[in-house]
C-alpha cells in the first residue's frame, strides 16, 4: 500500500495533532511509501500566506521534517491533470480533485478525513481505532 497524504492529515501528522486517528497516525508511521502532493505544499503556503491557517512552525520546516520523515514530494504530471478534467464535480475544492486525481492515476491511498472524496472511484484511508471513537 502507499499512502498520499491530504493537506489536513499533513499537517495534524507534522504537528502530531489528535484529530489524525492513531490507527492512522501508525499506519502513516509504518507504510514504507508515504507521499505529499505538491499541491497540499502550495495549499499550506497560499492559506499561510493570507493568513487562513496558522502554522505551528515556519513553513520554511516542513521540507526538512518531510526529508527526515521520509516523505516523498509527489509532483504534477499531465496525466494528473488529464484525469483532474474528466473527474465529475462531486468535490470542488480544486486542491482535493489533484490530489483526488493523483491518488488515480498513481494507484494510491488517500489519507483524507473528507468523507466527500468516496464519490470516486478510488481508495481513502481513515480509520479512528476504539479510543478515538466518542462513547
């Protein structure tokens, strides 16, 4: 299995955050091939950058802790975007359907808590274990 990561599922990875399940978080922890798309990097410095999200460290971090982390920068292809024109708008925030049409084209799973995203035809990752789950 290999793992695309969602800008939010990222960002709470990075930030160790407890909204990313720890069933997920381990999963992320122990699949040998993670990737983030460069489009969630240039999600992450557009929202910063007019201040609609706040990070916890310098942008200026992230490709370092990506690095140490082993997580692979995922570029975007033609093919990606191929794909991007012929998906139905079931979703349409922009920086989801690359992400959507990447997981697509590359056989991917995505790790995304955005329920939306099972309208197509591909594979999403996010499972809460028990202790995430509220009585």
């Amino acid at each position: 299995m290999t793992l695309l990561l969602d800008t939010h599922a990222l960002i709470w990875f990075l930030d160790n955050d407890t909204r990313l399940p720890a069933t997920t978080r381990t999963q992320i922890e122990t699949t040998p091939t993670v990737f983030v798309s460069i489009a969630s990097l240039w999600e992450i410095s557009i929202k910063a950058n007019i201040n609609k999200l706040d990070l916890s460290a310098p942008f200026s971090t992230i490709e370092p802790n990506l690095v140490a982390l082993g997580i692979t920068q995922l570029p975007i292809t033609f093919k990606d975007l191929e794909i991007y024109l012929s998906l139905p708008l079931h979703h349409r925030d922009p920086f989801d359907r690359i992400l959507i049409a990447q997981t697509i084209n590359h056989s991917l799973f995505l790790v995304s808590q955005d329920t939306q995203m099972d309208a197509y035809a591909m594979q999403r990752l996010w499972e809460p274990s028990q202790q995430d789950v509220q009585p």
